[in-house]
C-alpha cells in the first residue's frame, strides 16, 4: 500500500464503478434497450481501461475515460429528452 499513488486509488475506484455501470441494468431492472446497451458498454470500457491505467500508468488513458463518462452521460440524457412513443395498435 505504501507504492499507492492517489491516481491507483482513482484507478480501482474506476475500475469499481465501471463494473457496478456494467451490472446496473440487471441491479435496477431496466434490462432492455439502448439504455442497457449504454450501461453495458460504458461499463465495459471504463473498467478496461481502468485495468489498462493499473498495469501502466499513462495520462491518455485517464482522459479517455472521463471522455467515455461524459459520453455514456450525455447519452442518457439525450434518451431522456426524447423518450419513445406508444404505439396505439392499429
């Protein structure tokens, strides 16, 4: 523990909230659509390169996955503006 930096702190804390946003459909219910499509492949993402950051430190790595962040975001809230429409039957 004395090696740890806090950016390897940052890393499993990365690496945990990847995961539980990759569980996060089964968690909560929502296990259908684009929005358990997001959870599943941000979550992915973020834990990889979460992993990636452990084993070799590297600056681009961080940046990339605030970009992935911000985007897995950004797209829950553009679903949420336009949510789908009911289909009447006919």
């Amino acid at each position: 523990m004395e090696n740890w930096t806090n950016a390897k702190f940052c890393d499993v804390a990365n690496l945990i909230l990847g995961a539980f946003l990759f569980l996060s459909p089964w968690i909560f219910g929502f296990d259908a659509g684009a929005a358990s499509q997001n959870a599943y492949i941000a979550g992915i993402v973020i834990a990889v390169l979460a992993i990636a950051a452990l084993a070799a430190f590297a600056v681009w790595e961080e940046w990339l996955n605030l970009i992935v962040a911000v985007l897995a975001a950004i797209e829950l809230w553009m679903m949420s503006q336009f949510p789908p429409r009911l289909t009447t039957g006919r």
